[in-house]
C-alpha cells in the first residue's frame, strides 16, 4: 500500500508538470510607477524628429490641473540599455529606426514581457518617416495608454471590491461603478450618494446624483455647470459656515461626448472651488440617461490634495467612474 501511495504521487505530480508545460505561460507582474512610460529610442532619435514627436504628445501637460503636470512621465532608455530590468515595465514605447526596413508601421500589444502590460513597437526606414507616423497615430498612441492605465485600476477595484458599496448605489440608480477597498458611504439621500476614500493629506470622492430631464440642451455644457453647481450647493458643504463646493469658472470645464463600452455620456472636465473658501482641485463628471430616459445621471470623481501632484489620484478616482455598469 505504502508503494502504490508513492506511484500515485508521482503519477499526479507527472501530471501537473505536463499541465504546467503545456497550460498559459505564468508572466511575471509589472514594475514602475502609474503613469510612467519607458521610451526605448536611440539619443540621436529622441533629440530629434521622433523624439519630439513622441514628447508633444505623451509629455503635454495634463488639462484640467490646477498645476502644471505631464500627462506621462516619459524614461528615456538606449535601444543597447533596454535589458531585462526594463523589459517587464507597464508601459514601453520602442521606436526601431533601421534602413532595412520597407514600410512604417507601429504595433499594439499586451503583455509581451510581463502583465499587465502594453508595448507599442514604432517601425521605420528612417527619422522622418516615423515622426510623420507618430503624429498621424498621436490620440492613438496616447489613448492606449490611458486605456492600460485605466484598465489596470479597474481591475484592481473589482479584485479588492467593496461589495456593499455597489449593492447600495445599484439598489438607488440602476447601476455603479466597483469601488475598492478603503471606500466608504460618506452621504445618502433619495437623489445623491457621496462615496470617498480618505487619508490625512487626500480626499478622492465619487457623487452619483439624479436630475429630471427636460430635453436635449440639458447635455449643453452651460446647462450641465448648472446642474453641477445646483447639486453641489444642496449636498456638499464646506467647512465653514455658507461655503459649498462649486464649478471654477475661471478656467472653463471641457465638454466632449464619449463611447465607451456601448455606453455613450457626456464628460465634463475641469476644476471645483469652494464658494467663499480656498479649497479647490479637478474634476471629472459623466452625464446620461437612465435607462427608462427620464432622469440624467451624474456619475462625478474628484481630488483634493493640496500637498500633491494630482495627476494619478484622479487618475485612480476617474477609472471608478469608467467601471459604471448597469444591473
């Protein structure tokens, strides 16, 4: 009996192996900091014509900030430096100038080297040819990236998922984002749900708020300031007596209409003051329609974080926003 016992264990243990080989390859997890990106491209290159191009576009300050912060943190590596340390990085650009080469192209992939990870491969006979092809593909080039970024933090919130959150916001509006640990029920009435993760220094919050809707100029960008200040005045106070947060006027919010995973909204950006206070930071607000087509749902992300850079804490707020599901 005691034979036979060691036979199986070796019979399963053959097995495993086998599964092992022929099963999906196990990558090793990414290195480097949200936001960076590693530019792999020669000195020559990155002083000139692609280099520029790529800086123009992935090193441009990030609107609606109240200071001035790049939308990636670009790290420039050698083509002969670009060694193993740098391979598993979240996001890689490699830009391969070489005469052989018959066509331009650039290549988008995951995962090459660790994961979750995006490699963008620029391909070009010569400096001027990939610039030209930078600049075509640049919302592109630029767009993936969000994308990755993005990805990464909304798979983070649904791993470590606060589960009663959802429950609630869907059990009021028909649908809600994933929000992950840390997150807590700051405030609740029939049409207005605060959620916020808080520390000493930071303040990263999500409103979900309901309006009737009227008619089409409802999604007008005046219109959607007004709805925006009106909700807030009734529902997010400030620290002193009559002081409320509003919509900063001196830099006007940007409106675009956007897709996203067969969802169409409205998203306006820009930054929040408080009335007769001095706190203030960015913003981000989706606007639609529920699904019976009589109310407009806010869905909003915020930052307050007055001692830091505030790039990637609206990054991680606005991902939230972007997990909205109906249920």
């Amino acid at each position: 009996m005691k034979v036979r016992g060691i036979l199986v264990a070796i019979a399963i243990a053959t097995l495993s192996l086998v599964s092992c080989k022929n099963g999906p390859r196990l990558m090793p997890s990414i290195s480097g900091k949200a936001g960076e990106v590693v530019v792999v491209i020669n000195k020559g290159h990155w002083e000139s014509d692609p280099g520029i191009a790529l800086r123009s576009i992935l090193a441009i300050d990030q609107p609606f900030l109240p200071q001035r912060e790049p939308i990636f943190t670009l790290i420039n590596i050698p083509e002969n430096a670009f060694t193993s340390i740098f391979q598993v990085h979240r996001n890689i650009v490699i830009v391969s100038i070489k005469e052989e080469f018959n066509a331009t192209k650039i290549v988008y992939q995951e995962n090459v080297w660790a994961a979750p990870q995006i490699v963008i491969t620029i391909s070009a006979p010569d400096a001027k040819s990939a610039a030209e092809e930078i600049q075509r593909q640049s919302d592109k080039l630029a767009n993936s990236i969000l994308q990755a970024e993005r990805n990464r933090n909304i798979a983070n919130a649904k791993k470590y998922e606060e589960r009663g959150l959802r429950a609630a916001v869907s059990e009021a509006f028909g649908g809600s984002p994933y929000y992950p640990t840390g997150y807590n029920l700051r405030k609740k009435t029939d049409n207005f749900i605060w959620i916020s993760y808080e520390t000493t220094g930071t303040n990263q919050g999500i409103f979900i708020y309901r309006v009737p809707f009227k008619d089409s100029t409802d999604f007008s960008r005046e219109s959607l300031i007004n709805i925006r200040n009106t909700i807030m005045q009734q529902n997010v106070p400030g620290q002193l007596e009559n002081t409320y947060m509003i919509t900063n006027q001196l830099i006007e919010p940007g409106l675009k209409w956007i897709t996203y995973k067969q969802r169409n909204f409205a998203e306006l950006r820009g930054l929040w003051e408080v009335q007769n206070d001095f706190m203030g930071g960015p913003f981000v607000s989706h606007f639609f329609l529920d699904k019976e087509g009589k109310n407009i749902i806010g869905l909003e992300a915020f930052v307050y974080a007055p001692r830091y850079d505030k790039r990637n804490y609206l990054r991680q707020v606005e991902s939230i926003i972007y997990s909205y599901e109906n249920f």
